[in-house]
C-alpha cells in the first residue's frame, strides 16, 4: 500500500496588528484646501507664488539673452559678418528651448512637492 503523506501545513498571512491604518493625528491639508480655511489658502498662495518665481526667473533669462542679440546688430559688419545671422538663426533656439525645459521641470517640481504636502500619508498605502 502507498504511504499517506502528512496534510500540507499553509501559513496565513495578514496586516501585522501594529500596522494597521490609523487616522491622521492631523487634519489632512486637502481637506483645509477643500474647506476653503485660512490654512488651505496659504498653501495654495505658497503654490502660487512657487510657480510665479519660477515663471519670472524664466522671462527674466530668457529677456536677457534675447535683449542681447540686437546688440549685435551695432557691432561693426566686418567684425560681426555672418556670426549675427548664425547667432539669431541656430543659437536662440536651443537657448530658449533650454530655458523652457528648466521651468517645465521647475514647475512639475513645485507641483510634486505641493501633491507631497496635501496627500495623506495613509492613502498612499
């Protein structure tokens, strides 16, 4: 006759007990945002004057490098010759398009760390 094996023990697992999901000690600031108080506003005007610092430092740059091309225009032609041309036509492009890249990552920056300051912690598990 066959030998009968002993039935196959299985481990049941669940949430450790000191784990579980407790309520915030804190007020959620989504809800103070929701509820419109004067500690929702303030985090939303930090946002705001977050991604405002960033779009000026932007126009600021990009206002200074494109003041400086007409300068070029006074620049003796024999000194300047095609350089002004290659200048307006290959150059300012990259510089703006470097310019637009560093405030687009600035601004998603200002918004993560906006999402990071209003989510609960105990919803992201």
């Amino acid at each position: 006759m066959a030998e009968q094996q002993p039935p196959r023990r299985e481990t049941v697992t669940g949430v450790p007990r000191g784990t579980r999901r407790r309520p915030p000690p804190h007020t959620p600031a989504r809800s103070e945002i929701s509820e419109q108080t004067s500690l929702g506003a303030t985090y939303v005007r930090a946002l705001m004057r977050s991604q405002l610092r960033a779009g000026l430092g932007a126009l600021a740059v990009l206002a200074f490098v494109l003041g400086l091309l007409p300068l070029g225009f006074l620049l003796p032609r024999a000194a300047a010759g095609p350089l002004v041309w290659v200048v307006l036509g290959l150059v300012a492009y990259p510089v703006m398009w470097l310019i637009a890249r560093w405030y687009v990552g600035r601004a998603e920056r200002n918004e993560a760390d906006f999402t990071g300051l209003v989510t609960d912690p105990a919803e992201s598990g």
